[in-house]
C-alpha cells in the first residue's frame, strides 16, 4: 500500500505539458530538418526528409524516383505529382490544418483551438483546430518529454481522411534556404523540381 506521501508525486508525474511550454517551444522551432515515416489514410506508408522554416514554410521530400513532393510557402499548399500532367494541386495553407503549427505566433491557448490535451504515456498530445474555420479537419500533435520536442502530428481533413506523420530527430541548427519553399517558382517551372 503507496503512503499518503507518494500520491502528489504521481498525480504530478501524469500531468501533460502545460500548453503554454507547448507554445514557447513551437515558437522556438524555426529551422528544423529531419526524416519522416507518413503512413496515410489507406495504409499505405511513404518515407522521406521535412524541412520546416517557420513561419509558414514546411517541405516534404518523398524518397522515390517519381515520389511526390509537397511545399508549404507564400501561403500555399502545392502538391507536385510527377505523375500528373495536370500540375500541381494548391490550397490556401491558412485552410489547411498545418497552419496551426506554422503561425508566426503560435497561442495553443488561444480560446477553442485545442479540443484535447492529455498525457500519453511518457508524451503529452494535443488536438487543435482552428476556431475560426472548425469544420476544415484538425491535427494532433504528440511531444516527447523532457526536453520538448514534436515527435508526430496526425492531421484529419474535412472528410475524415487521417495521415499520420512521424517524426525522426529534428535537426534544429541548419540554415535551411529560402528557395526550398518557392512555391510560385515551382509553379512556374511547371513542376519540374531541382
């Protein structure tokens, strides 16, 4: 029997990060690199190398000779299939669930944007939305502990599709060129990536 000693201890081990740490470390994240396991929404899994320069600039590098590539920048979203003739898919990137992380503020305490936030395991995980625009999906975030570091984000569309992105060791000491997130450029180049 655990004396009356041990219980704050525990109850304090199993509190998750504070959203406000959550907040500070997102804003701290300005160039990171790192590899990627995305396993997507029909089970099929995709490896490759992210590059993240916040604000707004993300870019997934797929492994594969005729692997897509996806640029977040000038606030877009484009996706680059090498195997479509019909160029590049686009999004607003504000109406994209990833927006949420690559705000030049980050404010997870913003009023209705994190709908959970719990401790899992030894990581503490979040699902937020944007509260201005609900119904465009949503996207959790899982953090490793002690330090703080993203490790995974599961982002859920509008039609409930998930995509699960883990993350390998984030590489946050690179300088990461500007050029990587040129989407007009890519647009331009018609899709032919350099």
């Amino acid at each position: 029997m655990l004396s009356a000693g041990f219980a704050p201890m525990a109850e304090a081990q199993a509190k998750p990060v504070s959203l406000k740490e959550l907040s500070a470390y997102l804003n701290s994240l300005s160039n990171a690199q790192g590899s990627f396991t995305q396993i997507n929404s029909d089970g099929s899994r995709s490896k490759g190398t992210f590059f993240l320069k916040r604000p707004g600039r993300m870019r997934f590098e797929y492994q594969g000779r005729d692997a897509p590539l996806v640029v977040a920048g000038q606030g877009k979203l484009a996706i680059f299939d090498k195997k479509s003739n019909a160029g590049p898919q686009q999004y607003p990137l504000r109406r994209t669930p990833l927006q949420i992380i690559l705000k030049e503020k980050v404010n997870l305490n913003r009023s209705g944007m994190v709908t959970r936030h719990k401790r899992e395991g030894q990581a503490t995980s979040i699902v937020a939305r944007d509260p201005e625009h609900p119904n465009l999906g949503h996207v959790k975030l899982v953090f490793s502990e002690g330090p703080v570091e993203l490790r995974e984000w599961v982002v859920t569309d509008e039609s409930g599709r998930r995509t699960v992105v883990k993350l390998g060791k984030l590489d946050k000491v690179k300088r990461i060129p500007a050029r990587l997130f040129d989407v007009k450029k890519l647009i331009k180049e018609n899709g032919v990536i350099r």
